[in-house]
C-alpha cells in the first residue's frame, strides 16, 4: 500500500464512515457508536503508519485532477501536516469515546446527525492537513465551516440559532471576504498555489503588499481568532461540550492556526519575511490578542466562556511564536499546537463531566467539588497546569522552546508578553482549582452527584496522561518538528 | 433653405419619437401609454422610409418600359412592413392586458393600481 | 439528406413550427407532452451543434441559400453555442418537472395556449443566439418577448397584469431603441449582417451617428437585460409569473439580451469608435457595481421569497456586465462563465421555489417558517443552491466567482476597490440566502402547512438535476470554461491590444 | 389645354368648397350643425376635386381607377354621415331647435 | 415642389401627436390616432414607399382603431388629469431630441443618392431580382424570398399575439355579464341604410383584398396588407349584421385552423425547400426552374402570411367583440 494510496483512503475513510454512521443511527444508538469508533480507530492507525516513512525523508504527492488551467486538487504530505493529521484523528477517538458519555448521559436529541457531521468535520480536518495548495486548503477549509454549523446550532432553540448565526456569519465573512482574494491575489502574483519549501512569494511581492496580504491571510483565517475576528469562538460555547471539545482542541481552531503557520512557512518564506519590514505588525497584533484575551478570561464567571478566551490567547501565542521567525521559535510554534490541544481537551471534558454530573456552570458553584468528582477535577488541574507552563506537563515544553526562538530572535516584546501571559493565566486557572479542592460547599447540601459516566471519565484521565505523558517522551515529536526546519535552515 | 429640407424628416423623427415617450413616461393612463407606444414605433418607421429615399426616384417597381429608372431603396421598407405588424401586435397584447386589468382592478390609472395592489 | 449542415435552421424551426401543433391538441397531457418533446429534441440539436463548435466546426447557414450580405445568415461561434446551451437546457428541464405546477395554476383549457407560448419563447431566443442578422435578432427579441408576456400574464394572481403590463412597455420601448440603433448603423453602413457591418464599420469617418447607435443599442438592450437603473420591470414580473415560468425566464430570458449587448458591443463598436473601450467601461463598471450592491441589499429586505431571488437575479446580472466591461480576455471570460453558472444556480433556485410553492399558499418568509422538517429534500436542494450562488467552493459560483476576482485583480491598482466591492455584495448573497435557511430550518412551522408532504416526484427530482449539475460543473467546468474563453479570444480577437 | 384649363377651374372650386366646409364644421354651435356643414366637404367637395383629377389624367387606366374611387366614395361619404347622426340620436343628443324660436314655442 | 409638400404633411404629423397626447378623453385620442395612420401613410407614400403605406393604411389605421375601440368599450372612456411629476420626463425628452437632431446633421442628407444606405446592398436587389425571380415589385421579392427568415418570424409574431390575446381573454369575465341591450348584439338591426350599402361593399371588399393578395408580385401588395383589408371586410360585416352573424360565417375553430394553417403552409414550404436539396426557405429548388420555382415559392409563402394575418386579427377582434 503505497502512500498515495493511504493518503486517498485517509480522505474517503470519515466519509464512508459519516454514511455508515447515518446508515446504523436507524438500526441501533450502540451499533453507531460501534461504527464511529472502529472509522476512528482505523483512521487513527492508517495516518499514524504513515510517520516512519515521512521521518526518513518520504513527501508523497498526489494530483488529483484539474479543476482550471493551473489550478488543481493536490495533496502532499509533509511533516506539519503530518503532526496535524495524527493529532486531530488521535483525539476523535478519544472525543468519540467522551461524546459517547456525554450524549447518553444528557440524553441529546438526534445524535445521528451529530455523529455524522462530526465525521464530515473530521474528513475536512485530513483534507486541510493534506492539502498541496492553496486551493485546496481553501475547499476543505469552506467544508469545515459547513459542517460544524450544524453541530453548533444542535440544540435548535432561539439563542443557539443566534450565536451559530454569529459563528457562520464571522467564519463565512472572513472566509469569503478576506482570504479568497488573499488566494487569488497569490495566484495571480506567483502563478501557483502549491505549498513549497521555502515559499514562493519570495522576490516577487515587495513594499507594503507583503504586508496587506499577509494581514488578508491572517485576519481571513477567521479560524485561528486573532483578535478582531474572535468574535465567533465565545459565541460557539452554546453547542454542547463534545463539539466545543472539537471546535477548540481537535479540529476547527487548530486548522486556523495551521493554515497560518502553513502559508507563512510554505508560501512566504520565513527568511522573506523577516528581512521584510512590513509584516512586523503581525507579531504585535497576536501580543495584543494573547495579553487582552487573557485580561477578559479573568473577569469571567461561566467556566467555558472562560476555557474560550483562554484559547484565544493560547492560539495567538502559536501565530506570535511563528511570528518570531526563528527556527527553535517555529518549533515551538508546532509543539505549542500539540501542547494546547491536549490541555484545552482535557479543560473541556472536565467542563462537560462537570456539567452532566451536577449541571454547574458558573466558576462559584465549583466551590469544593473536588471531593465530589476526584478523577474529573484532578485531570482539571493537571490540564490547567499544562496550560500555566508549570513542568511536569506539555505546556512546559512548548513554552520553553518559544523563550528560547524568542531569546534567539532577541525579540523583547515576545518575551515580555510570554511572561506576562503565564502570569495572567495562573492568575485565572490556579483559583479554580483551590477552590475546587480547598475551600468547603458554601451550603454544604448540594453532595447529591456523583462521578460522571465512565465513558466520559476514561476519555479525561487519557487525554491528562498524554498531557503528562508528552513532557516525558516527545522524542518522534521532536524529531518530525527538526525535518520541518532543518529545510528553513 | 434646400439644406435644412433635408434634415426636416430626422427632426419630425426625433420629435414624434420623444413626444411618443413622454406619453409613455409622463401619462397615468394605461390605454393612453398604449397610444404613445404605437406613436413611438411609428416615428421609427418614418427614419427609415426617410433614410431610403433616394433623389428623382420612384417606388421600388421596376416598370418594363423605362430604361434608366432608378429606384428607392428596397431594404429599409421591407423591414418596416415587419416592424408595422410587430406595432400592431404588441398593441393588441397590451390592449389585452388593459381589459384583464379593468377586470381585475376596476381602473385604468396607474396610480389606483399601485394604491390597490398595496406596498 | 444528412442533417448536420441544417442544424442552425433546425434548432430554431423546430420548436417554432410545433407550436401551431401544440396549439390544435386538446387532449389533456398532450400539449405539455408534445412541448417537453420538442424541448428535449431542441437541447438535442443544441449539445450536437456545442460538440460541433468544439471540434472547430464553423456554423455558417444562409437562409434560402441567398450569400451573406443579401440573405439572412445563421452564424454560431462559442458564444452563441454556450447561451445555446443555456437556453435549451433550462426550457428542457423545467418543462419535466413543470406538469403538475402547471396544472396547479392554470386551467386546463388554457393550457395548450400557454405551452405554444412557450415554445415561441424558447424559438424566439434560439433565434436570437442563432442569427447573424441585425434585424432578424429584432424579430426574434419581439416573438420571444411577445410569448415571454404571455407566460407571465398566465399566473393566476391579479398582481400579475400590472407587473407584465410594465413588462410590455419598457420591453417595446427597449425593442424601438435597438431598431433605432441598427437604423443609424444601416445610414452609415449600408448593411445589416453582423459580420459585414464589422468590416465596413471601419472606414465610417464621422462618429457622432455610431456614437449615438451605440448608445441606443446599448440602452435598448440594457432595459431587455435588466441591467441596473433599467431593471425595474424584472422584480414584479418575476414574482408574480406562474412559479415554472420564473425558473424558465431567469435562467435564460435576460441572458440573450446580454448576449446580444456583448456581440453588438466587441463586435460592431470596439472596431469603429476608437476610445470606445473606455467609454464602455467608464460607463458600464460603475452600474455593475451599483447593481451588485443596490440590489443585493434590497433582496435583503424582501419578505417574498421570489421577489428576493429576483432582486439577486439583478445584482448577479451585474456581476456579468462587470466582467464584459473590463474589456480584457480574462474579464470576458469570466462574465460568459458567470451566465452559464448563474443561470444553473438560479434556475435550481427557482425550481425549489417551485416545489415549495405547490405544496404550501405562498412563497411569503413566514409561511416557509419550519418547512425543512416535512420537505427535507426540497430545502437540502435550495440550501446547495444558494451556496452556489454565495460562490462556495465546489459550486459553479464559485468557478465564476474566481474567473471574475482574477480578472478584476489583473486589472491593477483600483483593481482591488473592486475586489471589495464584489465581495462585499456576494456577502450580502450570504445574509440573505442564510436568512431563508434559517427562516426553513429552525423556526417553528405555522399551523396553515403542517400536514405539508414532500413536493412531488418528478418536480423534486428535475430540481436535484439542477443542484448536483451545479456541483458537477463546480468540480468539471472544462466544457463551459473552454467555450467562454473561445468565445471572449473571438470577441476580442481583432482588438489592436 | 382645354382640359388643363377645366381641371383647374374644378380643383379650385372643390378646393374652396371643402375650405367652407371645414370652417363651417368650427363654427357652428352644436353637433347636428356642424355635421350638416362637414357633410358639404364629403360629397361636392370630394366629387369636384375627383373629377378635375380625371380632367387631368385624360383617358387612361386611373381615370378608371379614379371613377372607382368616386363611386366608392360617394356610396360610403353619406352613409358614414347618416351612421354619425343615428348614433348621436340614439345617445340621447337632443337636436335642438333655433334658439329664439324654441323660446317662443314652449 | 413636393418636398413642400412633405414638408407641410410632417408639420400637421406632429401637430396631431401632440394632440393624441393631450386630449383627455380616450375616443378623441383614438379617432386622432387613426388620423396620425393616415397622415404617416401618406408621408410613406411621397418618399415613394407603396407598400409600406398600403401596410400603414390597412394595418395602422384600420384594424388598430378597431382593436383600440373595442378594448374602450369595455374600459373607461375619460383620462384622469395628470397629477404630478411633468416636467422631470419633459425634461429628459428635451435633452434627448437635441442629442438626436444634433447627430443628424452627420447622417446624410435626406435622398441623396450618394449615401453609404444605397451603395451596398440595395444596388444587388435592383439588379439581380430581374434574373433570378424576374417580378417587378422588388419589396415583395426582398420581403419572401431574399429575407424570408424575417417575415417567417413576422407570421410568428402576429401567431403570439393571437394566442396571447385569446389566452388572457379566455378567462371569463370576472364581473356579472351587463344585461345587453339586444340591437347591439344584433349589430345595427334597424338601421337600414348602413346595411344596404354594407351588402354592396363587402363583397368588393372581399373582392379588391384578394386582388391585393395576388397582385403582390407585380404592384404593391402582399400577405399582410391582403389579410388585413380580408379582416376589415369581415369586421365590417360582424357590425352591421351583428357579431353572431359573423360568428356563424367564419366559426371559431375555422379561425384557430385558419391561425395554425397558414403559419404551418409557411413554416413547410420552408421545410421542403430543405428535403428537396437546398437550405432552408430556398425555393429555387421547388421546380426544375429555379425562377418558377421563386415565383411559386413566393405566392405559397404569400397565401401563408395573409391567411395567418386575417385568421389572427378577426380572433383578436371576435375576443374583443364578445368580451362586454
């Protein structure tokens, strides 16, 4: 089975399985939840077979057909695809697993449809991570958007409806108004789309509309919410916490961040960049987001209005780190990516134990719960720690090799926004979890729940080992991370 | 003077052209747009017929005997029997539609049938 | 006699020599019957002659085999056999499915008046894309308006006749500007073939009469194609037609017009007049733009659904002559593209307003509150497409939506206000397309359809045919994109550039 | 050149009498009057100006057709007339008498 | 001198438009237009277009009067006054004569012979029509054969607006049927003389239409002006006898057979000049003769026309007729 071949089959396989899902929804729930997890399963085995041969050199490309003279639907494999594409099947296990026990526990309505568009969601996720060019990435990217409409306005009443609306309104309008022409504009300049080496922008844009496209890219991704275009991630909390899960650790987010860090390594170059002044700003504008995004995290009561701003700053660290322009920075950029997915996705099953288990929300409520759900707070902490930076956990890591391009770069606006963004973070997570363990039940009555459903705590104590688990050994991590620069050199 | 002669026919156009349309534009009443449509197409029939005269020349028939007859141009006033019939025709649709509307509305002023068929 | 030397002359006396036929069959089914027969056999011909074109065929007909500047000439390049395409096609499929939603809205004696009618209207702009005759295309443009009035006077509501009323005077007066227009160029020219009037429209010394042709043509046509401050007539005559009718008429009725427009404009007076491009573009880019906007944002507040799409109809037709006004290859290119996918997302469109409206009383916002659940398919169908219309990826828009961004950018500098303000107006698309989805999808149905069923059959299905051709031409638009840019080389071809 | 000479004399005199005709048609009161004074046009008038025509043409192919068309009009000229005054009677036009007279009598 | 003539004849043109325009009662406006007809076929006929005025009379003024008082007798007789907005349109009317009469001064004077009209085509006509069709009247070969796509389209149109006449009309009339008086149906019963010179006329009526229809070769005339003058004949008749009578004469069906036929005998000999050899519409090849084969071609696409014209107008008239 050549690698071509696995790459089509990677692509089709979410599909297949979205029908099967819809197929097995009429026979029987348990038959479906079979069916997801088994194309999750696969899924999750076929990319990751694929790592041995990209760490020894293997790109393999594939053209599908041509849509437009020199416009076609290509994909090519290469190492920051590659740590996307296993995260983001890895984790639809574990949010499969999780959505299970969430489902059943709040009995939802229709779930089939749920399953089945979180399937599409995941095949549009393989799509972008794979994708050769730009047009491509932009045809998966739309698809993305589509299909999780639906999984956000699941419930279907009048204030779900309202923010899906903002949700598909921002999305669609940054989409359609900003990076489309961003697309054409590269098109027209360089004569091709196509993700190569070293980007092929270089000598052939110069002056201030390096920067204008750039800030068309940038703030076109509505995905990867830099500050003006955020607008939508809070307005998502209203879908149930699986598709939130997914929204912000496994798929959409992710793809936004991605996106960026694709195009400003493949299509304009690091070193292009850097010697170009005017694509500074960028490093300012995600400092900015980072530090506000935190500041309005700490005024927040509900527990995942507060995860949401907390990701918006998390993300934009990623596009400042590769705003850095430096080597060990882009490395921390990609381990950050992996770091923030498995913490925020552990933060987000806690959230929604929490919520099946005892219907709280608000960050008062949480007051001594500790004792009550031990497995589910304990993976809170560990994931808030993750996301603090403190040792033992993955956040740690990517932090460290951010410091290090920063000091590289000897860029002082980074490092200062990076201490002072961990500072704001421990001043928002660590109450939580004193509160949690520390402090009593104000009325000492509401002892009445229990754990949440096993389904939903075995997916929380896996993603909190893996987020322990990554500082230990990130070694092929690591290593996929160097192929990606050494080619920057 | 002869100049002028000239030009007279293309001012009568230009003129019965424009007094037709502002029929059209300016009168409320249906049937009377009707009128100013018919005078509109008629001016256009008299641009043509003018511009297919030709000097000292008589209809378009060639007549046996006479051997250096020259003749007006044909082309223009067979497109013109076309374009009459095309006249007539549309103005009996649009009388057609004049009397559904009666019908319908029980007036002929375009100001009632805005009123009546409301925002 | 092998027929393909008569295909031009076929493809129009075809449909036109069976509608006296279909006027003399009372039986009931039969004249939709005979009609649909023709139509197909019409879309028949039309794929034969695209096929021919693309193999670089030359299509050159004389008509009672009299030479070309004597006699009516039949000429079809690939501009003519895209709108062919388009034509044929829409009448063909609307006709399938259009049985049962006639029969709903008109009465059965009638009907084999109104089919007749419209076999003219599908013969009168066959003619009009077949011919190479100024005059012949005037002829034309009155059968198929003449029937095209007909069609819509045919709707039961009694707002109909005055909308069709307005129709019929700004039609006529548009039809009396154009015979104006080739009156002048006749003073000038001598001739009346397309063609030959290029040639000879050289050595004309004075400009002001072909400067004054150019304009009445232009705005004959434009009132016809409903270009922006013109387009007064389309909203209310969309709305109020019989609900086959309007998916008809949209996809292709205004089309012609602009296809006319086009040939006339690079044909005869690019040639001729010498800063004409400029003058063209100068004047026409600042309507397209008004149009796109304009008329986008007044789709917004539209509480029909059908006068919503008609008013998206305009915007769109300003998309087209935004393209055609660039006077560049890729411009051309880019508007020809964007009349075939219009006319494929809007005909879907339409169709779906069609299903909707034979099962429920009005195509009014509040009454299609909630549908999605009893007609899933008929909503799946519009939402796919309005997405074509937005231009999402995977759709025909979006191809037409990239030919004609490409074109605005190659432009240059204030290529780019453009850019905006195109994407501007197809957001507006978004909001009010996404108004509709979520008026259908998540409020609560009146109790007036709740016992609505799923519209029927073959209404259903010609109206999927319509979206997954969409989709399919989103993924292959090598046929139309190769005949577009066939078609804006031949246009442009002899431009001094 | 006799003939010349009558075709002038006929023209001029047709000519004068559908002059008369038409200012009578202005200047008389009511409908009735006025028609009597346009009716004096459709018949002498129409047959003067004809025959002085024919005068001019002499003996030809369209003196023949102009007699045609003489008959033709003089069938037609006083029924259309007597058709007018039929139709204004049955619409309630009252003919009305002379002014002073219609006084003296009711 | 007869350009002073023209002249004169042009001015009391665009008096009588602008009267039509300002009159407020409709009959006034009708009765003027008829007189507007009459004055344009005049002006035809001294820039020596016949046929073109023979059309303009028979069609213009004739049946367009008719059609027009029929469709005000079921309709309002008196205009509203004119209420707001005259001078905007007055305006932009204005402007656009100036633009027009400005542009003429570049066209060509009118009839000198050395205009770019009469270089062209129309010399072709004037020469070859005697050796390939051989008949004097070169509008009627012009309009049969050499541009007979046209006046094929031509009969189309007179075919949709007969069916779009008959098809919004068919629908019953939505208020109570006025109780009619009966002469009117009866048409003028008792007036007896209108009726006696009718009995004369209409035959010769009859008589000179069918010369007009066959005599289009040679004089002018042809199919329209053929049908139309059949028409007015027939719609003379329906007055005076009353429109039953005439209804019992040429029974509906015979005219939708009369409608259908003549645009199929056209659209045929079309189609067998095509399966004989030659294109469409070709009807050299109708006989071994091409120039007979002309001639026949002419006459039969002739009769079409004029059968289509007078079938149409008399069902537009009969819908119009029957309506109040």
């Amino acid at each position: 089975m050549t690698n071509e071949t696995i790459i089509l089959l990677v692509l089709a396989l979410p599909l297949l399985g979205a029908i099967g899902i819809v197929i097995s929804g009429r026979i029987s729930p348990n038959l479906r939840e079979a069916v997801t997890l088994t194309t999750a399963g696969v899924l999750t085995w076929l990319v990751w077979s694929m790592v041995p041969d990209l760490m020894d050199g293997a790109r393999p490309e594939i053209s599908l057909y041509e849509i437009m003279p020199g416009i076609n639907i290509a994909f090519r494999l290469e190492p920051l695809g590659m740590l996307f594409a296993a995260l983001a099947s890895g984790l639809w296990i574990v949010n499969s697993l999780y959505s299970i026990g969430y489902m059943r526990g709040n009995n939802e309505s229709n779930q089939t449809r749920f399953y089945t568009f979180f399937a599409i969601a995941i095949a549009a996720t393989m799509g972008i991570a794979f994708a050769g060019n730009l047009f491509t990435l932009f045809l998966y990217y739309e698809i993305l958007t589509l299909s999780t409409y639906p999984l956000v306005s699941h419930k279907g009443d009048d204030k779900t409806v309202r923010s899906a609306r903002v949700y598909l309104g921002v999305l669609l309008f940054t989409s359609i108004g900003l990076l489309l022409p961003a697309i054409i504009w590269t098109y027209v300049v360089a004569g091709t789309g196509d993700f190569t080496q070293g980007g092929i922008l270089a000598g052939k844009l110069q002056g201030p509309a390096v920067g204008l496209l750039l800030g068309l890219f940038v703030f076109g991704v509505g995905k990867a919410a830099v500050m003006p275009v955020h607008r939508w991630l809070p307005a998502a909390m209203v879908a149930p916490t699986p598709v939130s899960a997914l929204l912000h650790a496994v798929a959409v987010v992710k793809a936004g961040v991605f996106t960026i860090t694709k195009v400003i390594i493949f299509i304009f170059g690091v070193d292009f960049l850097f010697n170009e002044p005017s694509s500074s700003w960028l490093l300012y504008a995600a400092a900015f987001t980072v530090i506000a995004a935190s500041v309005v995290a700490l005024r927040q009561q509900n527990l995942k209005r507060l995860l949401a701003y907390s990701t918006i700053a998390q993300l934009s660290y990623v596009v400042m780190a590769t705003a850095i322009l430096k080597p060990l920075a882009e490395i921390g950029a990609v381990v950050h990516i992996v770091a923030h997915a498995f913490g925020k996705i552990t933060l987000f099953f806690a959230a929604g134990a929490i919520y099946v288990a005892s219907k709280k929300t608000e960050l008062p409520q949480l007051r001594g719960i500790g004792r009550q759900m031990p497995w589910t707070m304990a993976a809170f902490s560990i994931g808030a720690l993750s996301m603090v930076g403190v040792p033992p956990t993955a956040g740690f890591v990517s932090k460290w090799y951010i410091l290090a391009g920063a000091f590289q770069a000897d860029n002082y606006v980074a490092i200062f926004t990076i201490i002072v963004s961990t500072a704001l973070n421990a001043a928002y997570f660590l109450p939580i979890i004193y509160m949690a363990w520390f402090s009593q039940p104000e009325n000492g009555a509401s002892s009445g729940y229990n754990e949440a459903p096993f389904p939903a705590v075995l997916a929380l104590t896996i993603t909190a080992a893996l987020t322990i688990g990554f500082f230990f050994f990130n070694g092929p991590i690591l290593e996929l991370e160097r192929q990606l620069i050494e080619g920057l050199g | 003077m002869l100049e002028i002669l000239g030009y007279y026919n293309y001012w009568v156009f230009a003129l019965v052209l424009m007094i037709g349309f502002y029929a059209v534009v300016a009168r409320g009443n249906l049937i009377k747009k009707l009128l100013g449509l018919s005078m509109l197409q008629s001016a256009v029939f008299l641009m043509y017929i003018t511009l297919s005269k030709v000097e000292g020349a008589t209809a378009p028939i060639l007549q046996k005997g006479v051997e250096d007859q020259i003749y007006s141009n044909p082309l223009p006033q067979v497109l013109i029997l076309t374009a009459i019939v095309v006249g007539v025709s549309t103005t009996a649709l649009g009388l057609a539609i004049v009397v559904r509307i009666k019908e319908a509305y029980g007036t002929i002023e375009e100001q009632d049938i805005l009123k009546a068929s409301g925002p | 006699m092998n027929i393909t030397p008569h295909l031009p002359a076929l493809q129009v006396v075809v449909p036109i020599l069976s509608a006296p036929i279909v006027l003399l069959l009372r039986p009931k089914g039969m004249a939709w019957a005979m009609t649909t027969v023709t139509s197909l056999m019409a879309f028949c011909i039309a794929i034969a002659i695209v096929s021919g074109v693309q193999q670089g065929q030359v299509f050159n007909y004389l008509m009672g085999s009299w030479s070309a500047p004597y006699g009516i000439e039949l000429s079809i390049d690939s501009f003519s056999a895209i709108i062919l395409l388009v034509v044929t096609g829409a009448s063909a499929l609307v006709l399938i499915g259009a049985r049962r939603s006639i029969d709903a809205q008109i009465e059965s004696h009638r009907q084999p008046f109104f089919y007749a009618a419209w076999l003219l209207v599908l013969s009168g702009l066959a003619g009009i894309v077949v011919t190479g005759d100024a005059f012949n295309i005037f002829v034309f443009m009155e059968i198929s308006s003449l029937a095209s009035y007909v069609l819509i006077a045919g709707g039961p509501d009694r707002r109909a006749l005055p909308a069709v009323f307005k129709y019929l005077i700004m039609g006529t007066i548009g039809a009396t500007f154009y015979l104006i227009g080739i009156g002048l160029i006749y003073i000038m020219t001598g001739t009346l073939n397309l063609a030959d009037m290029e040639v000879r429209i050289h050595e004309v010394a004075d400009q002001s009469p072909v400067l004054l042709a150019a304009g009445f043509i232009t705005i004959g046509l434009a009132l016809k194609a409903a270009v922006f401050p013109l387009h007064l007539w389309l909203p209310n005559a969309y709305t109020y037609a019989p609900h086959v009718v309007t998916a008809f008429l949209a996809a292709c009725a205004t089309k012609v017009a602009l296809y006319v427009l086009i040939r006339f404009d690079f044909f005869v007076f690019q040639q001729n007049l010498s800063g004409h491009d400029l003058q063209f573009s100068y004047f026409m880019i600042p309507l397209a733009l008004l149009a796109a906007l304009v008329a986008s944002s007044m789709a917004l507040f539209e509480r029909n659904l059908k006068c919503l799409l008609a008013y998206s109809s305009v915007a769109q037709i300003g998309y087209i002559v935004l393209g055609a006004s660039l006077v560049t290859v890729a411009g051309l290119t880019a508007s020809i593209v964007h009349i075939f996918n219009h006319a494929l997302a809007k005909g879907a469109l339409f169709l779906a307003v069609a299903c909707l409206a034979i099962r429920l009383s009005s195509t009014q916002l509040t009454d299609i509150a909630g549908v999605a659940r009893r007609m899933p398919w008929t909503m799946a169908a519009f939402v796919l497409a309005g997405l074509s219309l937005i231009g999402v990826p995977g759709t025909a828009g979006f191809i037409s939506k990239w030919y004609l961004i490409t074109a605005v950018l190659a432009k240059g500098a204030w290529g780019i206000a453009l850019v905006f303000i195109i994407v501007i107006s197809s957001l507006l698309a978004v909001v009010y397309i996404w108004k509709v989805i979520e008026q259908a999808y998540f409020r609560e149905p009146q109790q007036a359809n709740g016992a609505v069923r799923e519209a029927p059959l073959e209404l259903l299905a010609v109206t999927w045919v319509a979206v997954l051709a969409n989709i399919y031409f989103g993924f292959y638009p090598a046929i139309p994109v190769s005949l577009s840019s066939a078609a804006a080389e031949l246009l442009l071809g002899q431009m001094p550039q | 050149m006799l003939l010349d000479i009558l075709s002038w004399i006929l023209l001029c005199l047709g000519g004068g009498f559908v002059l008369v005709g038409g200012i009578g048609a202005l200047r008389m009161p009511n409908f009735y009057t006025r028609m009597h004074a346009a009716s004096l046009t459709d018949s002498t008038g129409s047959i003067l100006i004809v025959v002085g025509v024919m005068c001019q043409a002499g003996l030809s192919l369209a003196t023949i057709k102009l007699l045609t068309i003489l008959i033709f009009l003089l069938l037609t000229g006083p029924t259309a007339t007597y058709a007018l005054a039929n139709a204004a009677l049955l619409s309630g036009m009252k003919p009305q008498a002379d002014t002073d007279e219609g006084r003296s009598s009711s | 001198m007869i350009i002073v003539f023209a002249v004169f004849l042009l001015t009391l043109l665009v008096l009588t438009a602008v009267a039509v325009v300002r009159t407020e009662n409709l009959f006034v406006a009708v009765m003027l237009m008829a007189i507007f007809s009459l004055l344009m076929a005049t002006n035809f006929f001294i820039l020596d277009a016949a046929d073109v005025a023979l059309t303009e009379a028979a069609v213009g003024a004739g049946v367009t009067t008719v059609i027009f008082l029929g469709a005000l007798a079921l309709t309002a007789e008196q205009e509203k006054p004119i209420v707001s907005g005259r001078w905007l349109p007055l305006a932009v009317v204005s402007v656009t004569v100036l633009v027009i009469i400005y542009a003429s001064f570049d066209q060509p004077r009118l009839g000198d012979p050395g205009a770019p009209a009469h270089q062209h085509v129309a010399p072709w006509y004037l020469e070859k029509t005697a050796e390939f069709i051989d008949i004097p009247n070169i509008v009627t070969a012009v309009l049969a054969s050499y541009r007979g796509y046209d006046t094929l389209g031509e009969v189309f149109v007179v075919f949709a607006a007969c069916i779009g006449v008959l098809f919004l009309l068919s629908v019953p009339p939505v208020k109570p049927q006025k109780s009619k008086s009966s002469d009117n149906s009866s048409g003028l019963r008792h007036h007896l003389i209108p009726q006696v010179v009718g009995r004369l006329l209409v035959p010769f009526i009859f008589l000179f239409g069918l010369y007009v229809q066959f005599h289009g070769e040679y004089g002018p005339g042809g199919g329209f002006q053929a049908g139309a003058i059949i028409a007015t004949g027939i719609i003379l008749y329906a007055l005076l006898e009353g429109e039953a009578a005439a209804l019992n004469a040429i029974p509906k069906s015979v005219l939708m057979a009369m409608v259908c036929g003549g645009a199929m005998l056209y659209g045929m000999v079309g189609v067998a000049g095509m399966i004989l050899g030659g294109n469409f519409l070709d009807y050299s090849v109708l006989h071994s003769d091409p120039v007979i084969g002309q001639q026949m071609g002419i006459i039969l696409i002739e009769a079409g026309v004029g059968i289509t014209v007078c079938g149409a107008l008399l069902s537009i008239f009969h819908a119009f007729a029957e309506r109040d």
